[in-house]
C-alpha cells in the first residue's frame, strides 16, 4: 500500500494544472460555434490531466497510482491532437500552438517515467 499523496506537491500535476489555465485563456478567443464542440473537448482533456493525477493520489496503492497517470497521458495525447486541428483550423495561431504543444510534451515526458517508477 502507498501513503496518500498531496498531489499539489507532485510538479507534473502543477505543469497539467498550469496547462489546463493556458487552455482556458487561449479558448476564449475560438469561434462560438465551437464553444460546445472543440472548446469543450480541450477544456474537457487538458482538466483531465490533473484531475487524474489528483485522484490517482487519493487512492491506497502504487498500481492505482500508475493507472490514473497513464489516463492523464492518454489525456496529453489526445490534447495533444487537438491542439493541432484548432492549428489547423485557425483558431490557434502558430506560436500558441508551439508554446502549448512544448508544455504537453514537457507533462509526457515527465509521466513516462513517473508511471515507470510506480509500476516497479
């Protein structure tokens, strides 16, 4: 069994939670016809990313852990390409786009080997 966790003392929570603020800032400038389509779905997984972490820090084990930090990087990913179409589409100007894609791959990288070390 693991000890609970304080999850605003684990700094990829702190980095997703950071994310998560970016996230909400540069969706206020979409289209409102995507309020409910594109805008939901960022909001929706990059609040995923902490959130997951959070709980996984409430649970009893190591395992339970590791399993709430891997659906925090199926949550990256799939940010991940949705930063890409709002790209594409032109709702998100290239240098957000770049600034916003480096801090998902920073949170990846580091829950790699986070979930690495859980797993044993």
């Amino acid at each position: 069994m693991a000890v609970v966790r304080d999850f605003r003392e684990i700094k990829v929570w702190g980095k997703g939670h950071q994310l998560t603020l970016m996230i909400y800032q540069v969706t206020k400038t979409f289209p409102r016809d995507e309020l409910y389509g594109l805008v939901s779905q960022m909001r929706r997984s990059s609040t995923s990313i902490p959130t997951n972490i959070a709980e996984g820090c409430g649970k009893g084990s190591d395992a339970e852990l590791a399993r709430f930090m891997q659906i925090s990087m199926g949550s990256a990913s799939e940010l991940e390409y949705q930063l890409l179409l709002a790209k594409d589409l032109g709702y998100l100007q290239p240098d957000d786009h770049q600034k916003l894609h480096r801090a998902i791959v920073e949170i990846k990288m580091m829950l790699g080997p986070f979930i690495k070390k859980l797993r044993g």
